[in-house]
C-alpha cells in the first residue's frame, strides 16, 4: 500500500468505496486464484460469457469507475485476453481505481453512483466466475467474509489468508 492509499479521505462515502474495493480485490483475488488450465476458456452454453470474457469485463468496469472518480465518464470495452493477463489486468485496474478514489476530489461523481455502477457489477461478476469455477468441477471454499481481513487500500494481489473457510 502506498501512503496516499492509506490516509483516509475527507469524505466518508469515498473511505466506504474504498473499502468495498479492497472487498472486490479480495473476493475477486480468491475466484481467479488457483484456476486450472483451460478455465478461463470454459463455457456453459453458446451464448453464455466465458470466465476470461467476465473478467476481461470486470477490468471494463473498473477503468469505467477509476474514470468516474476523477470525473471523467469514459467506457472503453477491452478485447478479452487470456486468463493469466486478464487476471494481471484486473489486479491493475483496481490497483488504478484505488489511487483514483485515494485522490478523490470535487469532480469526482457521486459515490452513490459510481457504487452502484461499477462496483456492484464487478461483485455480481465475480460471483459468476465463482460460481463457473464449481461447475467447472474446481470449486473455491465458501468463507465468512464477515470475519475476513479486508483492508481499505489493499486491493493487490497479496491478499490475507481466509480466517473462517467451510464446504
């Protein structure tokens, strides 16, 4: 964590996202870790998305937000990569979105919104590609995220243990 991305902000709605991003690193960091080959390619039905296609969006979302809080409304849709790239993408993108709430000022949007938006989303996407990890027959370990070390700012790749996990 760098010290901008620990210093909490004037606003309590922006520390709120934050949080919730660092609570995105880390339910998205315990979906896409330890994925056999081959999953990011799987899919279930022809026109469904496959995993690397879900998170190529999540990655979509998270630039969209990381443009919101410097008050920009930009949406770009990034050709899908392979697995192991989308999953350094995304631990980027959140890595950028993070700076961005940390520097959060006036032409920043709503929080409301930009929670709304892209954060939710990328929390109902990482529940598909959790949800497509079990039926790709390699479940992850459901957790009391309740009792999980989530920390504002830390929203890397290098993410705490589980403290409760259960099957």
């Amino acid at each position: 964590m760098s010290e901008t991305s620990e210093r909490p902000s004037p606003d309590p709605k922006i520390d709120l996202l934050r949080h919730t991003l660092a609570t995105v690193a880390y339910r998205g960091g315990k979906a896409v870790r330890g994925a056999p080959a081959g999953f990011g390619a799987f899919r279930v039905g022809e026109t469904s998305r496959t995993p690397a296609e879900i998170l190529a969006h999540i990655g979509d979302l998270l630039d969209w937000g990381c443009h919101m809080a410097r008050g920009e409304y930009k949406w770009h849709d990034a050709t899908p990569l392979p697995w192991d790239q989308e999953v350094e993408r995304f631990f980027s993108c959140l890595a950028r979105f993070e700076e961005a709430l940390a520097a959060a000022d006036e032409r920043c949007f709503e929080p409301e919104r930009i929670f709304r938006g892209p954060i939710a989303d990328s929390l109902n996407h990482i529940g598909q590609i959790a949800m497509l990890r079990r039926l790709h027959g390699a479940p992850i370990r459901g957790e009391n995220y309740f009792r999980a070390k989530i920390e504002t700012g830390r929203v890397g790749r290098d993410q705490p243990e589980p403290v409760v996990e259960f099957d």
